[in-house]
C-alpha cells in the first residue's frame, strides 16, 4: 500500500516512523511543512524537514523531540559568552546541517535536493519532500502584533495569544517536485497527528486530496495537546480543543478519522469513519503499533 504522510515536526516525525518501521520504503513519502523554515544567524534552519530527517536516520534526540541524539552544545555557547544570540537552541551536530544546507541554498541547489542528498547520506530510504522549494513563512498575528513563526513559537514560547495566521510567500510558491505525483499515486494519504494550523495547513495548500482516501490522526488527547500550542491556539481562536475540532478543521476532506482512547465518547459525533486506537506515542513499539492500527483502519474504508 502506497502512503503519502503529511507531517510537521514532532508528532508528524513519531507517525512517520511508525509507518516506516512497516511499510517497504519505496512505499512511504513524507510531505513535510516548511513554514516554520527560518533563517538565523545566517544559517538556513527547516527544523519541521530536520526533525522528520532526523527521526527516520534513526539520529533524533527522543527526549526533546528535535534536534540530535548525543548532541554538544559548544558553539552555542561560545556565541552566547560572546553575547550573540542563543534562544534558538542549535547543537553542535546540528549546526553542521544547517551550515551545510545554507552553503547549498547559496550555490544553487533546491531545497528539495539538498534534504534528497542528506538523506542518502543519512541513509534514510523513505521518500522526504518539503512541501515547497520557495520559501513560505508562517506568520502569528497575535495580540502583540504579527510575529515571525520560530519568534512566536521559540523566543516568545507561545504566549502571546494567537488571533489569525499568514503564510507569507504561499501564492507566489509552487509545490517542490515529486509531491503532486507521490499524492497522485498514492493509494491513502495520512495526515499525521501535527498542528492542523501551523503544520499541515500550510502543506494542504500545495496538494489537491480531491477522490483520495485521507485519514487524519488527533494531535489532541483529552482536550490537551501532547507537546506545542495547538490546543491553546484552538482556545485563542474561539474554539474548545478537542479531537472534534481537529475532525471539523480538516472537514470534507477525511475518509476516515483516529482519535484516542480516552476521547472515545466524542467517535459519535464525528461525521466520517472514525477508529479509537491508543494514539500516544511514548516509543518505537507505541509509533509502530499505532501506524499498523492506522493502515489496517485505511484496509477496512
Ligand atoms: P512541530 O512542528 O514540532 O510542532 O510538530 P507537529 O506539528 O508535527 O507536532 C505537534 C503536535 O504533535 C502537537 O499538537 C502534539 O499534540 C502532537 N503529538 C506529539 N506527540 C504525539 C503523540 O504521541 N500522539 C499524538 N496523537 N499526538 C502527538
């Protein structure tokens, strides 16, 4: 069975993997959000692409959720004693993808060349697409005015609150290559359990699901979110966050929806197919099951 997974960084990453962790390579492709690329300190940073890269070179920092395992902190901190900048917290080993990346850009290369190379290098056998090889970038209008999206999320850690969204560049960007016929072909696509707003929103601009079976996966547990604002932003914007939000934000799109266990009792007020499955993804076993759970789902529509 051919998949097309639509992911941010760290709950799109986890899904990922389980998916690969089951499906022969050639048969996964990962479309992956770029408008939270960034750059900084002149360096070109895609942290939703590294995290995604990362986790499926089997090389990701599972505590965190981002960045490298075993990773030092050297450089930063010689910038920080120097009294540069350091609210973006970038590795040592990290560093060198993004210097390496940059060098790239600079020369010429496309974005999606650049993450093709390294993933052969990483010897990452899936397919990993960014959504767009022009450069997209997620606005926050919030109540202390529009923040660049890493400013929001990173240096000012979500707490002003959000009033509306903008992906700056999105109208003049064009899909990268391979993802229209990687959607095209694919026989399901899964909208991994990422932040329908700042995640995947900005991916679904790019591709057309018209007659595909998509199955969305809740990012939200209980009414809370595992990890990032997602559930405060659905608050700030008037809506109570539960898995039923996630399932109405990606309305007429969905064959078919997961949601959590203990989110159980909303499945009847979901309008497409729902299955309840364990979707918290505390290790490889949990990403794995709940992957098999969700291809299984995808048989049964
Ligand atoms: P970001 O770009 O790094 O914020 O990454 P994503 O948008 O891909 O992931 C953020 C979302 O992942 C949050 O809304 C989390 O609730 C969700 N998430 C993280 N881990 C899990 C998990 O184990 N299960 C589920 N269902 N959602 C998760």
């Amino acid at each position: 069975m051919k998949i097309v997974a639509l992911a941010g960084g760290v709950g799109g990453a986890k899904m990922a993997h389980g998916l690969a962790q089951i499906l022969p390579p050639k048969d996964l492709t990962v479309i992956v959000n770029t408008g939270d690329d960034f750059e900084y300190m002149g360096l070109s940073i895609s942290p939703d692409l590294d995290t995604v890269c990362y986790t499926l070179a089997g090389l990701a920092n599972p505590e965190t959720g981002w960045g490298r395992a075993n990773e030092t902190w050297n450089i930063i901190s010689n910038i920080e004693r120097l009294g540069g900048p350091s609210w973006f917290r970038l590795g040592d080993q990290d560093i060198a993808t993004h210097l390496e990346r940059t060098r790239r850009l600079k020369a010429g290369q496309t974005l999606s060349q650049v993450v093709k190379d390294f993933c052969a290098a990483w010897e990452v056998k899936q397919i990993i697409l960014p959504m767009s090889d022009s450069p997209v970038r997620t606005m926050v209008d919030t109540d202390e005015g529009e923040l660049e999206f890493q400013e929001y999320f990173v240096h000012r850690r979500c707490e002003p609150r959000v009033k509306h969204f903008r992906f700056d560049g999105i109208s003049a960007a064009e899909s990268a290559p391979g993802t229209r016929e990687a959607v095209a072909s694919a026989d399901a696509v899964i909208i991994c359990p990422s932040n329908p707003w700042v995640s995947v929103d900005p991916i679904l601009q790019f591709i057309s699901l018209q007659n595909k079976i998509v199955v969305a996966v809740s990012p939200i547990i209980g009414g809370k979110t595992v990890k990032g604002p997602a559930a405060k932003m659905y608050e700030e914007l008037g809506i109570e966050p539960s898995a039923l939000a996630v399932e109405k934000h990606y309305s007429g799109l969905l064959r078919g929806f997961v949601l959590d266990a203990v989110d159980e009792s909303l499945s009847s007020q979901v309008s497409v197919k729902t299955l309840v499955a364990n979707t918290l993804m505390n290790d490889y076993t949990d990403r794995a099951r709940l992957a098999q759970d969700v291809l299984n789902f995808i048989r049964s529509l």
